[in-house]
C-alpha cells in the first residue's frame, strides 16, 4: 500500500490512505482491543461493519468527491471473508449491499497462508485473533472464492484483480501496478 501511494504521488495524484479498523475513530480503536484481545467474537462483524460506514462517509467519499485516490488496507471483502468464522456469508453480503462508497479497482494479494502468517507475525503488536494458521488456511479459499462473486460490490465498471503475492515487496508491487495500469 505504501509503495502504491508513493506511486500515485509521483504521477501529480493527491492520495488518502486509509487502513481498517480505522484507528482514528471509536469503533476502529475498540475493534483493535477485541482483535487483540479476542474478545466479543460475535460483534466483530457488526464493529467492523460500522467502522467502515463510517470511514467511507468521513473520509473517503470527501476524498473521491476532491478528485482524489484513495488506497485502502483492506475492505469490505476482508469482513466477508474473516467472519465467516461466526456468520453465514450471504448475511454477511447483506449488510454491506449499502455501503456509501464502491471501489473502482480491487486487488486481492494471494499468498500461501503459511507464509502470510509469517510476514503478519513480524509486525510488531499485530499478534491478533485470526492469526491461526488453520483459519488462514480457511480464509485463502474463501478470498478465493469471493473474488467471482465481488462485481456487486464495485464501482460500474469496477475491476477485481488477484495478484500472486509471494514475491518481494518491489516484485508485487510491479503486479499491482500492471494490474491496475500504472
């Protein structure tokens, strides 16, 4: 994300990068402390629901409606994928047909679930709940699956664009930018 941001600055584009949970608002900072925590398993999805209505009409429709890009460390479809764990997909597809803002271009980054879990441990103070391997390995068939059934979800004329992650950080981010023409 990163990488693509400083990419889009190059080009002369003005460029909000947000993150979710959001950790400038309420719902992203207590959403964090459950994640953490593992706690209110069940009101995950619901949290994370709010914390992006909220995000998008904040913050990133204004930036749309300004002319600028906005890059998003993960979306709607992470939700739909994460909490199958507790939901059945198709109320978790419901609650988020209304959401204020669509994205034009979605990139899903596929990656051996071992190895995402590796780079995810690294972080520091990213030790969360559905860091498990085994849930990872559940949560790469179901992206997998979703990336067919996103159209709904995107802007009209929107793309879906799932880019092998494996490589370095230069490397994947040359597929992002391909995929997306830059």
């Amino acid at each position: 994300a990163d990488l693509l941001v400083s990419k889009l600055y190059e080009s002369g584009r003005t460029v909000l990068r947000v993150n979710e949970p959001d950790n400038d608002l309420p719902t992203g900072k207590l959403l964090r402390q459950m994640l953490k925590e593992g706690t209110y398993i069940e009101a995950h999805a619901a949290m994370f629901l709010a914390d992006r209505m909220a995000m998008l009409a904040e913050k990133v429709r204004p930036a749309l409606a300004a002319g600028h890009a906005v890059v998003s460390v993960r979306s709607w479809m992470s939700t739909l994928v994460y909490q199958q764990e507790n939901w059945p997909l198709d109320w978790l597809m419901d609650i988020h047909r209304q959401l204020p803002v669509r994205a034009s271009d979605l990139i899903v980054l596929d990656l051996d679930p071992a190895v995402a879990l590796q780079r995810a441990t690294r972080r520091p103070g990213h030790n969360e709940f559905y860091e498990k391997l085994e849930i990872q390995q559940r949560n790469r068939t179901r992206y997998l699956d979703l990336v067919t059934q996103a159209e709904p979800f995107l802007a009209d004329g929107g793309t879906m664009n799932l880019v092998n992650a494996f490589g370095t950080p230069d490397e994947v981010h040359a597929l992002v930018c391909g995929a997306l023409r830059l």
